[in-house]
C-alpha cells in the first residue's frame, strides 16, 4: 500500500508544481511564496471536486491543463439583447449538454 500512495503524492507534487504555479523561483518572499502554494492547493482540491461530483468519468484523471482547454478558456461572446443577458459559445452542442448536465450536478444555492 505504501508505493501506491507515494505515487499519488509525487503525482499530486507534480501538478502542484508544474500546472498550478507552485514553483518558488516565481516568488520572491516566502510569504507570498506561501500563499501562492495555499492557492494552488486550493485550486487542486476544486478540481478535484468538480470532476468527482459534475463531470464525465472520462474526466476524471484529467489534469488541469486538459480541463483549461477543454471546459474553462472556451471562445465566447456575451450579448445583452431583449433584458436578456445571453452567453454564446463557439462549442459542438454535445459538449454544451455535458456543461449543462454538470451544472445541475454541483450543489448550489437557490
């Protein structure tokens, strides 16, 4: 059980480190160094998050990198026409259905 689990964590490290600007010669002072590194960490259990309650298996062992091109920085335009403020998303509508799917899926207030 102990080679899996150092596995995870260099894996985790790894992200950590490389995909969510947790590398230390970015940051001059250990404070800010230090805050960045709480950020990334939050940032991680997000995720995390999201692709254990809202998103596809297939999304599942994702890393950020992937859902970054794949779900966040997605071309768009909104539109504000009729009092109506509208979000148009250059997507195939097969991927616009799984986003609506998840929204549902993540607990939020009413």
């Amino acid at each position: 059980m102990a080679p899996e689990k150092a596995g995870s964590i260099e894996a985790l490290h790894d992200v950590l480190k490389n995909e969510l600007a947790g590398r230390g010669d970015a940051v001059r002072s250990f404070r800010r160094q230090r805050g960045v590194a709480a950020f990334g960490v939050m940032t991680h259990n997000v995720l995390t998050g999201l692709k254990r309650i809202a998103l596809k298996p297939d999304y599942l062992r994702a890393r950020p990198k992937r859902l970054r091109f794949k779900i966040f920085c997605s071309p768009g335009k909104l539109i504000h026409h009729a009092r109506r403020l509208l979000a148009r998303v250059a997507r195939q509508l097969t991927e616009l259905m799984e986003w609506s799917e998840a929204w549902a899926l993540l607990p939020a207030p009413v």
